[in-house]
C-alpha cells in the first residue's frame, strides 16, 4: 500500500509558521556551535578557565573588544564547552556582576553573597573590611576535608565602570584573591575601553596578569549578506516545500538586488553588530502577511528608513512656529559668537530683533509666552544647560548650548505645514 503523502499546507497556515519561525530565530538568538572567526580567541579563553576549573589554578584576563563584537558569544561558547566537563560540572560556580548594577562595592558583595548561596551563612556578622567579608565567603565555599576549595569565575560585565569605585576596594581584593594560592578564582573582564589599563591604581595594576584577548570584527560585506540570506531562509524540513523553496528563492534574488543591498551596506558600514541587522530584518519580516506572504524590495526599504530615522528630527516635526523661531534664533547666536553658549535673554533679542523686521508676518508674543517656549525645548532636550543647574542664576541669564544639527532643522522647515515664508528665508540666512 503506497505511503499518503502530506497534505499541502494553505497559505495563511504557512505564513503563520514562517512568522513564528522567523521571530523565534531574530528575536532568541541562540548560541553558533562555534564562534565565526574567533578561534585562537576561543581556545585561549577555552584553556585559562579550564586550568582554573580542573587544575585549580588562578587567573585574570580582560577581554576587549567594541559593542556587538561578540565578547558575550565567545564566553557563552566557551562556558558551554566547559560545563560539558563532569568534574567541572560539580564544582564550578559563576559570579556575573555588572558596572551598570553593582554601582558600588556593598551592592556588589551583597550580590557576590546572593550568588554563591551564603545568605544563611553571613547572616548578621559584622566585618571589619570588603578583604574580611571577601576571604570569609570564600573559605565557607571550601570542600568537608578543608584542603582544596571550589574553583570560582568572577565575570565582570563593564569592567571600566567598577575601576571608578571607591578605592578600586572590589577589583583590589579579587584580583588579589586570584593571586594567592588559597582559592582557585579566575575574573574574566568585558570591557569596550581600549585603555581600561590606566583607569586601574597601580596596587590593582601590579596584580592583574595583563592578559587581555582583543576581539574586532572581520567580517567582510559578502559574510554579512550571506548571514541574511542564512537568517532567512526556511529549513529544508519545512512541511509545505513548494511554499518554502518559493520563499527561498525570493530571499536569494532579495539579496542580489541593488537597493537591497544599499540597505544592507548603510547598515555594514553605520554597525557591524547583527543585533542592529537583526532589527532590521525583524520590522521587514514583521510586514509579510497572508495578502503579501514572501518579502519584497519595499519591505526593506520601509525598515531602513525606519531604523535610521533621525529621532531628534521626528521630534521638530511637532514643534510650534514660535518654537522653530527660537531654535532659528539661537543658530544666529551660534554663527555670530562662534559657538560659545547663550542664554534665554539673548535668544528672546535675537527674536524680537526678526519680529520688528516682519511684524506683518509673525504674532508678536509677550516674553512669559516665549520664556514657556524656551522651557518646552529645555524639556524636550534639544536645548541643554552647560553648568548642569549647579549654580544659582536667574533662568534668563541661564547659559544654554543648541543640541541639533541645521541639517535637521532644515529638513523639519520643509516638512512643515504652511511655515511662513519669512521664518523659511529668516532660518535659510542662519544655516546657508
């Protein structure tokens, strides 16, 4: 008796899969098999942490490298491969901390305590010092026969940011620790600063291993496109194969055409994160629907467009005419005194100045409706104070600095609704 084949699946059901598919894989992007490109990287790591994990043996090292290079992938990567050990299993504990959390040293101890489970342990003790409390949680973390102790990874996330504590108390302690021979603890730093080296006091500095493994991207524009064409093709086991070799073909005939790939370069060039990427492909994935179920030029060049919307732009667009004025007003500021900051009381001159030349055209404001103005773009920030409000002066005499290109206020001029024709003329003197 011949084998039933599938039934074929109907269109909305095959969209529906590729959706979920498609946003399961740009949305959770799960750990590669192996790291692209960083592999001597990946076997260093992979041999320092399995010397402390297995050989008890101390480490350092700073791993460098910009955001979006892959410094979290490669300890993911590396951390697995290590896990996979039974003797690592059993033993090893992680401690992740971050400069962006763990502000101060108090909150970092408290949550070096949380992670390792020693809550009940601590209890109400008082220590004399960070040194006393740090070498207590690790003696409590020694095996039943006292001689040898579990290993510990310190992975510090924003490495930079903990060098700007008091004292450096939290770096000098377990770099220290990582030093002496009584418990096996490795730190791996992740960092974006080049010279985070001399952000550290030379007591940290002298007991740091000055290992440091350097990540850059190499990715060439060719790899960048084939990761696309990777990330959106479907897998061969798709139920309806007609729909999914349709889908492919789109995908590779998409990544051969000529705007497509101006999309793709703007987006190489500006970042070669695929976090970034993968945004852009999410909002063009997003617009495929059962009436437009495979992806098309416009889809891309909708989400390009999107991704690179200039925000402080966006924001002009809904800006009042007196608004627009002032703004106009402070460029003039700007070209006359060469850059220096001005305050509310020169900007509000500067203004009248334009009203009594075009009374006929422009409503002349009182000066509490101007100053309210003013107040709304301080809000919005696309005017910022220089001294940061730290000394008292009347907010009049307040120095300000205009954070906005005149390419983007030039673009919000001819965007606007019927804008005044002198307003036009008055901001085209100011930003030729």
């Amino acid at each position: 008796m011949s084998k039933r084949r599938p039934a074929a699946l109907s269109d909305v059901q095959c969209v529906s899969l590729v959706q979920e598919l498609l946003r399961e894989r740009l949305c959770h992007q799960k750990l590669p098999d192996q790291p692209i490109g960083l592999d001597s990287q990946y076997k260093h790591l992979l041999e320092l942490l399995r010397r402390t994990a297995v050989h008890g043996e101390s480490n350092s090292v700073l791993i460098v490298g910009p955001r979006g290079s892959g410094k979290t992938m490669l300890l993911g990567c590396v951390l697995r491969e290590l896990m996979s050990l039974k003797e690592v299993q059993k033993n090893v504990l992680l401690v992740e901390l971050n400069g962006l959390l763990q502000t101060d040293d108090k909150i970092a101890l408290k949550e070096i305590t949380r992670q390792l489970h020693l809550e009940n342990v601590v209890g109400d003790k008082v220590f004399g010092s960070f040194a006393e409390n740090l070498a207590f949680l690790l003696e409590a973390l020694k095996k039943g026969d006292k001689s040898s102790s579990r290993p510990v990874l310190f992975l510090l996330d924003e490495f930079d940011l903990f060098a700007h504590h008091k004292n450096q108390t939290l770096l000098y302690n377990l770099l220290d620790v990582s030093q002496s021979a009584q418990t096996p603890v490795a730190v791996v730093g992740f960092t974006c600063r080049l010279d985070v080296l001399e952000l550290l006091e030379k007591r940290v500095k002298s007991r740091f291993s000055h290992r440091q493994i350097h990540l850059f991207s190499s990715l060439s524009f060719s790899q960048y496109v084939d990761v696309v064409r990777l990330q959106l093709s479907l897998p061969q086991d798709f139920p309806d194969h007609r729909f999914s070799s349709q889908w492919n073909q789109s995908v590779t005939k998409l990544c051969e055409d000529k705007s497509v790939l101006e999309v793709l370069k703007r987006s190489f060039n500006s970042s070669k994160d695929f976090r970034s990427l993968f945004s852009l492909l999410f909002m063009a994935v997003s617009r495929v629907s059962v009436s437009h179920s495979t992806l098309c030029e416009a889809d891309f060049l909708e989400s390009g467009r999107l991704i690179s919307a200039d925000s402080k732009a966006n924001v002009l667009h809904g800006l009042s005419i007196l608004e627009l004025c002032l703004i106009i007003a402070m460029k003039h500021l700007n070209d006359t005194y060469d850059g220096e900051p001005f305050n509310f009381q020169m900007v509000h001159n500067e203004f009248k100045k334009f009203i009594q030349r075009k009374s006929h055209s422009i409503h002349k404001f009182e000066k509490p409706v101007v100053m309210k103005a003013f107040e709304h773009l301080l809000q919005l920030e696309l005017v910022r104070p220089v001294d940061s409000g730290v000394c008292k002066v009347q907010r009049e005499y307040q120095l300000m600095r205009l954070m906005l290109e005149h390419g983007q206020v030039m673009e919000a001029l001819q965007r606007y609704p019927q804008c005044p024709t002198d307003v036009k003329q008055w901001a085209l003197s100011a930003f030729a």
